[in-house]
C-alpha cells in the first residue's frame, strides 16, 4: 500500500505527530520527543524528554527556561538528513528568527514540509528562507488575508529616524518583541546608518546578547538605567510591547511611543494601543509571500495551522490544491497572532511578560 502524508503527520491533543518516528513537532504539551522549529514561546516549551533543534534555537530555549529545559537535546545542522525510527527529517531555514527552521519529515519519496512561522523579506539577523519541494506544506496564516501586504521594512525604520531627527528632544520608545523583533529592527537601524547607543529595557538584554554572540553586529545596546530615563533626549529606546503604556516608559523625557508590528497595518489596532508611531515591521509572511510560497514548493495539498486560516485554505482551492485548516490551539502567542483586545498574559505560554499578548 503507498506511504498516505498521514502515515508522516497527523494530529494529535499535543500537536504534530509523526507516527513513523514516534516525535511531535513544536509540540503545546511536554512529550516524549520534540522536534523544535524556533525559540517563540508558542512552539518551544520547556519539559520535553528529547529535543531536535538547531543549535541557535536550542541556546534560545537555554537563555529563555534554564539550561534544564528538557532531559536531552540533540543539535540539527542545516540540510543534513537526521533519520529518526522510519523517516528520514531534514532542517531548513525558515527567515523567521535567529536559528529558525523548517522541517522536512520524508519516507519512500512522499515529502511533508512544516514550515513552523517563516517570512520571505529579507532580515539581516538570519537566513533567508528556502523554498523545499514537498507533496505537503504546512503553514500558518497570521497575516492571511489579501489586505496583509507588508511594505519594506527600510521605509518604517526610515520613519522612525525622520521622527528622531523632528524631535531631537523627544525620546522614542519603540515596542517590539524580544526574540526575534527587537533585533531585527536594531540591525534594520544601523543599516540605516544610526550609529549611537540602542537603548534596551531589561528585558530585551539576554537575547540581545545570545545574538551578538551568534554573530549578529547590533553595536551598543546599553541596558537603561531607571535614574537616567529622564536624561535620554533623542534616544531610541526598545521595549516590551506592554512596556510602551507602562509608567516605565512615561519617565523619558516627552516619549513618543512606536511599535514594530504587522498589526500596525491596522490603524485602529495602533490607536487602541496609544502608539503615536506605528512601524508596520513582520516576522511573518503578508498575504502575497504566503501565496507565493505555497506555489513554489509545488505542494498538492496545504494544511494551515493558525491564524486566518479560512482565506488560505478557500485560495488554496482555487488553484487546485487540496487544503484543511488544523485550527491548532496554543499557536500565535509570539506577538503579531491577533490578540484578543483585552487579553493580558497568556496561560501557561512559558514566556516573560513581554511575549504576553497585550
Ligand atoms: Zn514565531
Ligand atoms: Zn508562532
């Protein structure tokens, strides 16, 4: 009898599951065996028996639970073939985060790719994302409707310095998430040639390290220290999102608060938070990447984890490919998933409060 996709994944109360392997991937429960796409709450937890990740999102997990974030853990080198009980996984690089994959789980030349979140515009703190051929695709939506079409991200932060250079007294507080975001939007500003100190919240400090000692150029980044708040005149502060409406932020002298987020396409959403400067800045793939991507790895068949999974899947259909929305619960906690208007910290997400979705 020919290998079904399902016989490589399906779906069980903890996530993912390759029977043949005996492993869940990014998994909302402890398990046995995790295979791990990023460091984002959402899909690395801590309390796994074993864990397979690249090495990048394996010191993420370290920096964020403890370096007894699970019992073992097994390094995932780019593009090598991993054969794990029946199948043979094979990691990919997703532009999505530092460290961030995808993953190919295969057998008898049937091909199920899940691409955990990924984007396609470029992000000078990792590798771009690559397009694997596969018979299935997995695939979030965050942004999957046709109104999502992110611009380019050199153009926002060309904003957030154009208001600098109008406000020489102000300073500016920009919101943005700690793994992932808030590094890319400090590489985002020393290409675009700001060559002075980044100032960080507390909470932005070890990841910033973990990705300088990764190799990521970030320059000065000194950490703000509560009695010079006042003092900062002209600097561009980043914080947790939640930190933006905080009295932590209201100490710098007149603050103008931005915040770096595919949401900020919306401007009710930018209103409804107070953000005076809202810089439309994704992790995620828009509408026309996600398309795009599905199309280019050829894929008869896409499965939409979370997000706006409706528009995908009807899109989907319309050019010939067959598609199921998963409806996976415990997914989009990392920032830009639509959060509820009132929601304060998730349950049991394993994140600092800066990855709670307010
Ligand atoms: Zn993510
Ligand atoms: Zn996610």
């Amino acid at each position: 009898m020919p290998l079904r996709a399902s016989d490589l994944l399906t779906l069980t109360r903890e996530g993912l599951y390759c029977p043949l392997g005996d492993f869940h991937v990014d998994p909302t429960w402890p398990v046995p065996r995790a295979l791990i796409t990023h460091g984002h709450a959402d899909h690395a937890r801590a309390g796994h028996g074993r864990v397979l990740a690249t090495p990048e999102t394996l010191r993420i997990m370290a920096v964020r639970y403890g370096a007894e974030f699970c019992g073992t853990r097994q390094e995932a080198a780019l593009g090598d073939p991993i054969r794990i009980g029946e199948v043979t996984v094979r990691f990919a690089p997703a532009g999505h985060v530092l460290g961030s994959a995808q993953i190919a789980i295969e057998r008898e030349g049937v091909r199920v790719v899940v691409s955990g979140d990924y984007k396609r515009a470029p992000d000078p703190t990792c590798l771009p994302f690559e397009v694997v051929p596969c018979d299935v695709f997995i695939t979030e939506a965050t942004f999957g409707l046709p109104v999502f079409r992110h611009p380019d991200t050199r153009g926002e932060v060309r904003r957030l310095l154009e208001s600098v250079r109008l406000f020489p007294e102000r300073a500016h507080i920009v919101g943005a998430y700690a793994l992932g975001k808030a590094q890319r939007v400090m590489a985002l500003l020393r290409e675009e040639g700001w060559d002075r100190p980044i100032h960080l919240h507390g909470a932005m400090e070890k990841l910033t390290e973990l990705y300088k000692q990764e190799g990521v150029p970030l320059g000065d980044t000194p950490k703000v220290v509560a009695a010079e708040r006042k003092d900062l005149h002209g600097a561009i502060v980043l914080c947790p999102p939640s930190a933006i409406q905080d009295l932590w932020s209201r100490k710098f002298p007149d603050p103008v608060t931005c915040f770096a987020s595919g949401w900020m396409r919306v401007r009710a959403r930018a209103r409804q938070k107070g953000v005076e400067l809202p810089l439309v800045i994704s992790d995620h793939s828009d509408w026309p990447d996600l398309c795009r991507t599905i199309r280019e790895t050829g894929a008869g068949e896409v499965w939409v984890t979370h997000g706006q999974e409706d528009a995908l899947v009807h899109w989907c259909g319309t050019q010939g490919i067959r598609a199921k929305p998963l409806h996976l619960l415990g997914y989009g906690d990392d920032g830009e998933a639509e959060p509820a208007p009132e929601a304060g910290p998730g349950p049991d997400n394993g994140a600092g409060p800066e990855e709670a979705a307010a």
